[in-house]
C-alpha cells in the first residue's frame, strides 16, 4: 500500500466514522422527519387551541366541531395523513384535542415548551379548558 492510499483508506474510515456517529446523535432522515411531523402537530394543536378559546369567547361555547371554526387551511390537519385532527366538546368550557404522534417527548425538555410539546408515541388527547 502506498502512502496516498494509506491516506485515502483514513480519509474514507473517518467520513464514514462521522456518517455513523450523525446517525447515532441526530438519528435517522426518517426519524428527524417524524420529529419534524410531531413538532408541525404540536403548533397545529397550539393554533387549534387559539381558534377555540377565542370562538367560545365570542359565543360563550365551544364550537360543535374544528369545522365551525374560522377557514385557517392546514392547521386543522395532521401535516402527514391530512386527516383533522381529534377534538371532543365537553360540558362548560372543557373539551379534548386529540392527534396520532409517532416520537415520545416524554423525557424531553424543550427550551421554550408548547402545551402539547410533551407527548408519547401514539394516539393522545389532551384535556383543556377554553375558560380563561
């Protein structure tokens, strides 16, 4: 072997070193595109939640379905089924929105947490209140 294969064998070892170690720090392209859904889920939810109080507000109830609410395009959808999201009117100002995540956040701890920012994998409604 040659000095400049020597030198091209380490050089092909280390790039392929970094590929593996980014893998095992950030994680799979398809991993951090579920982390990227999960994390649109979350602002969606959170614009939901706003659309919400401010109808019952300005009705003093919560609205029948996300439907009633203003025309606001694709926050009223999960960013990779398309399908609305889960919302469930209870009594008074209490109601539950609902979305399929596919990363549990459970153990994270984001610098600036949304209200729906900590989640397990799966189907989960969190129980809110439009009252304010």
């Amino acid at each position: 072997m040659t000095r400049n294969q020597g030198f091209a064998s380490a050089g092909i070892v280390a790039a392929a070193a970094a590929v593996v170690i980014g893998f095992w720090n950030l994680g799979t392209p398809q991993f951090q595109r579920q982390v990227g859904f999960d994390q649109e889920r979350v602002q969606n939810l959170s614009f939901l939640r706003t659309q919400i109080e401010a109808y019952y507000s300005a009705h003093q109830q919560l609205p029948p379905s996300l439907v009633a609410l203003p025309p606001n395009g694709a926050e009223m959808v999960d960013p990779a089924t398309g399908k609305i999201f889960g919302y469930q009117p209870s009594a008074g100002p209490a109601y539950q929105l609902c979305a399929d995540f596919t990363t549990d956040t459970t153990a994270a701890q984001p610098r600036f947490p949304l209200p729906f920012s900590r989640h397990q994998a799966g189907h989960v409604c969190f129980p809110l209140s439009a009252a304010q």
